[in-house]
C-alpha cells in the first residue's frame, strides 16, 4: 500500500501543503510546471489585467493544450513504433529466407564438386 507524503510548494508565490502518494520530487516538478505556465502567461501583454477567474481559465486551457499535444505526439510514435516493428520483422523474414537459399546453393555446389 502506497503511504501518503506531505509535500509543501511554492505556486504563483503561495505556499501550498499537498499529500498524496506521489513522491516530494515528482510533486515539485507538477509545481514548476504549473509555475513555468503561469510566469509565461504572465509574460503576455494584458494578461495580469484579466480577472483571476479568466487567468485560471487561460492557465487551464494551456495545460489542456500540452496535454492533448503529448497524447497526440504519443499516438504518432506508437504508430511509428508498430510500423518499425513490422518492418524489422519484414526484414528477419528476408534474412532467413535467403540464408536458407544461401545454404541450399552452397549445398548445390558442394554436389556439384563432388560429380
């Protein structure tokens, strides 16, 4: 059974006391992110002038959008994979089928020699 840790940090200059399973290091990198999205947010011209709640929104959305990329960015290497695979697999076959023909011609010509 997993034991629940306790984990303070730092988001948006609050400090937060957090617990969960998840190890201290996994849960300050959740934080950084979170804190890197929002210095960058901030960093846009107006962006501060918004209302807390369309600040959230705007940081949520942004989260979303990585979120979604990275499945997405997942499903295209899946798929390369799976091709890869099936090519390499493709190729082991080719490799057999002429060591077999190699063997055969060598087992031909040794006949041959012979007669």
């Amino acid at each position: 059974m997993d034991s629940k840790h306790n984990t303070e940090v730092l988001i948006d200059g609050k400090i937060y006391t957090l617990a969960g399973s998840e190890e201290e290091g996994y849960i300050q990198r959740l934080a950084s992110y979170i804190n890197e999205m929002i210095l960058t947010l901030k960093r846009q011209e107006g962006f501060t002038k918004q209302s807390a709640e369309y600040q959230n929104v705007m940081i949520e959305l942004n989260m979303a959008d990585d979120y979604f990329k990275a499945r997405e960015q997942i499903a295209r290497l899946e798929q390369q994979k799976a091709e890869m695979e099936k090519e390499t697999y493709s190729l082991k076959h080719e490799l057999v089928a002429t060591q077999m023909k190699l063997e055969a011609a060598k087992h031909e010509l040794s006949g041959a020699k012979k007669e």
